[in-house]
C-alpha cells in the first residue's frame, strides 16, 4: 500500500472519528504529495525515497516552528505544530538511535578512509545517502564532526 492510499484511508477513519485535528494533519500530507506529483517535470507517481523525503522535510518545518512557537512564549501554536509532527513522524521510516548512527557513521569513515575534519565532506557524502529517512542530517553532521576531530 502506498502513502498516499495510507493517507486516504486515514483521512476517512479521521473523518468518522470526527478527529478535526489529525484530520488537518492528514490533509496537510496529502497536500504535500499532490502538489510533487503535480509539479512540472514530475512523474505521476512519486517514488517512496521522494515521500520520505517530503515527510522529513515537513517534520523539520514543524519541528522548528514548535521551537519559535515555544521561545515566543506560544504554547498553544507550539502544541499544535508538535501534534502534526507526531502525525508525520507515523510515517516515517524508523528513525534510527544515536548509538547506531555513530556505529554507521564509523563505518563509513573506515570505507573512505577520512583522517581529519578535512575529509568531512567526502564522509558527509556516503553517510547522507546512507542514513537518508533514517536519522537528521543535522546530527548526522554534528556527529561526523566530533568523530573526526582529533
């Protein structure tokens, strides 16, 4: 089953549930990958690497707007960027811990064989591709970035 018939029979148990705010959510997503699949150039279908990719970047924009909603002293607004963000995060790849991206991110240091923080960008490369949908590329680079300073 694909997101988007996910998506569709989540809206319509949403819709009996008369749950206005996931209904909302479940919108937003579709909106989301009907307007990827509508942009020019794009195929009819998008692939299941371009859902995720969406989903992380819409988990990012709500997770960064709770942060300015919470600073800003917004608690209702930050409470609902953080609800919609719990949606999005259902489907979501299993997003992987910290141990395990260090242990991949070790590997990948070996394979290319980085020495310094100059390698950085040759690591940062493999591991992005490799963690895509799995673990935030900002972590990803923190962690990178310890790894290899001396």
């Amino acid at each position: 089953m694909s997101l988007k018939n996910k998506i569709d029979a989540d809206i319509k148990a949403a819709m009996l549930a008369r749950n206005k705010e996931e209904l909302e959510a479940l919108r937003g997503i579709k909106s989301l990958i009907l307007l990827a699949e509508t942009e020019k150039g794009a195929a009819t279908d998008i692939s299941g690497e371009a859902e995720n990719k969406l989903l992380m970047k819409a988990a990012k924009q709500r997770k960064e707007s709770a942060e300015i909603f919470q600073q800003q002293g917004r608690a209702d607004l930050a409470e609902k960027e953080l609800f919609q963000l719990n949606i999005i995060s259902r489907y979501l790849p299993k997003q992987l811990s910290e141990t395990e991206i260090v242990e991949e991110l070790k590997k990948t240091i070996t394979e290319v064989g980085a020495k310094g923080p100059q390698d950085m960008g040759k690591v940062m490369g493999i591991a992005t591709k490799k963690l895509a949908g799995q673990a935030d590329g900002k972590l990803i680079s923190e962690l990178v970035k310890k790894l290899l300073s001396p």
